[in-house]
C-alpha cells in the first residue's frame, strides 16, 4: 500500500499526509462497513487530516456526516492521536452567536474534545470586526479547544490582515489558506498576492474543490451540489474534462490522479482535501503521489497549462 509523505501546516504545526479527506455529504452516501474501511484505509495510507464540518442550516434536510465520521472512528478502532480533526467554524452569525458554542456543537458531534486546526468559512460581511476574531480564536486556543486555525477562501489582504493583529498581540495567526486549486481555477494560489502569504507569513495552502464537483472529471450530472463558481466558467471546465481524460490515460493515469496531482506541484501545498465515497476511489486516488514522481512536477503542469479556466478572469487577490 502507498503511503503517503508529510508536509508541516503553517511553520510549525503538525505534519500531516500530502492528501487529506474531506466529509461534506459523503459519510451520508455510504454504506457504514465501507466507510469504517475507508477511514482505516486512509490512516494506514498516511492520511492523517480529517476535515469534518458541521453542514446545515435550519430548515434544511438534517446531515449527519460528521456524527458518522465519530461513529466510523470508533469502529475503525482508531485512537486519538491517530489522527488530526479539522472542523468549520462559520461567521454569518459572528460576534451576535459566539465561537464557543458552535465549536462545542462541532466537537461534540464528532465525538472529540478537541480540533486540532479550525478553519473559518467564507467572510461574506465587510463589518467583521478581524481584531476581535484573532483574539477570540486565541481564547479558544488557550482553552485547549483548537490547536491552529485558518480560512477558507479569504482574499490575501484579508489574511494578512489578520497576521497583522495577531502578531500586534503576539498570539498565533492563521496557520493555513483553505482555497479552490485545481487544473481550472489557478489565478488566486499562484498569483502574487498569495505568493506573499505562503512566503513571508508562512501561511500554508490546503487546496479544496479539486475536482470542481466531478466536473473536472465528467461525473456530475448535476445532481450532486457543487461550490460557489467564482468568474462563471463552470462550463468552460466542464468542456475540458475529454481533453483532461485524454491526457491522463496517455499518461497510464486516471483523471482524477491527474487532478489531484497537479495540486501537489505547488510549493505551499501541505495537504490536498478530497472526497471519496469508496476505498476503492481511495486507493486510486493515492496515485496521484506517484505521478508526480513519475512525470514530474514541471511537466504535469506544462500538459494541463491550457485548461487554465479563470487565468485573466478572477482577480488573484481573491475574495
């Protein structure tokens, strides 16, 4: 079995696998033994960084994956120290309905007393007081709740905005940029804005929406939700999956090994978050480390350059 090397988060948080595994709406989809499998299979591969949000809002259909994802744990018969937690914290209700409460709900829904890195949703109010934030994180972290937080999809300036107060109150920034990477949607994490940001704030990337939905892969029929859509180019990336396929099997590779693969060509990457609704898909998607041996990282970014969707679309500033 392939496993997987290590990155560090931030510069100096835990190391953790190369590929991480997400949880929105997966565990809901699966059978349990095979999930349980899952789990046991990711660990052993070095997949260490479980992202485990509470989604939902009220009025909608319950979602419970991350109240599996506890159950799968057990089962799996994994320790603690096994492995790393990562939960969403989200900010529409921010400063009126504290942090501490809804961290308390996401921890207990996942059956731990602690996350071992928060990562804040999308900042979608201009008001938000960052000062306050920073310190709020910090009494969380003080508290033995959290051991490192970032963003998700916040814009450059923004992130270093908040180095800028934490440093001012010498307590931890943002250790990690929770951004959509993939072979279409590159301006934002290789632009120079974000250059900055992994390089002197020592903020690491985790790339998300790999695969935009299956898009990239030509397996959403639309039926399945997918993300935000930043420069409306979904169709453009939709048209490019038989180009990608074909590139990946000249390759001896599938295409979503492709995919994942150049997100590990960038030199911020701690970790790659997917997801998988079968050990099967897991264990092909572990190849992806591999190819990137094989071919190298130049090259593979060379074959995907012209399936470049947002280049000169989405300001690289981002959000």
């Amino acid at each position: 079995m392939t496993v997987i090397p290590q990155r560090r988060i931030g510069r100096d948080g835990p190391l953790t696998g190369l590929l991480s595994l997400g949880s929105w709406h997966t565990y809901d989809r699966m059978d349990f033994r095979e999930a349980v499998d899952l789990v046991r299979t990711a660990v052993d591969s070095g997949i260490t960084l479980f992202d485990v949000g509470v989604y939902g809002f009220p009025g909608a259909t319950p979602v419970f994956t991350d109240v599996l994802f506890s159950a799968m744990v057990r089962a799996a018969g994994l320790r603690r120290e096994d492995y790393l937690l990562s939960a969403k914290l989200w900010l529409e209700g921010y400063p009126e309905h504290n942090l501490r409460d809804q961290l308390d709900n996401a921890l207990f829904r996942a059956g731990v007393e602690h996350a071992d890195l928060v990562v804040l949703g999308d900042l979608r109010r201009d008001d938000t007081d960052l000062h306050r934030l920073v310190l709020d994180l910090n009494e969380l972290r003080e508290a033995g709740l959290i051991r490192q937080w970032g963003v998700n999809n916040w814009s450059a300036t923004t992130i270093q905005a908040l180095h800028d107060f934490a440093a001012a109150e010498n307590v931890p920034g943002p250790a990690i940029a929770q951004l959509k990477y993939s072979v279409a949607r590159r301006s934002i994490p290789d632009g120079e804005p974000f250059a900055k940001v992994f390089g002197e704030l020592g903020v690491t990337l985790q790339s998300s929406d790999i695969f935009e939905g299956g898009i990239l892969l030509g397996k959403n029929s639309g039926a399945r939700q997918v993300g935000r859509d930043p420069g409306d180019i979904r169709e453009r990336i939709a048209a490019s999956a038989p180009a990608l396929a074909k590139i990946a099997a000249d390759l001896d590779a599938t295409p979503a090994q492709l995919c994942l693969a150049f997100t590990l060509t960038h030199p911020a990457n701690t970790t790659t978050l997917f997801g998988a609704t079968s050990t099967e898909q897991l264990k092909d998607n572990l190849g992806a480390v591999d190819l990137v041996e094989r071919v190298g990282a130049e090259r593979l970014r060379e074959l995907v350059e012209p399936y470049w969707a947002d280049r000169g679309v989405v300001d690289p500033e981002g959000p």
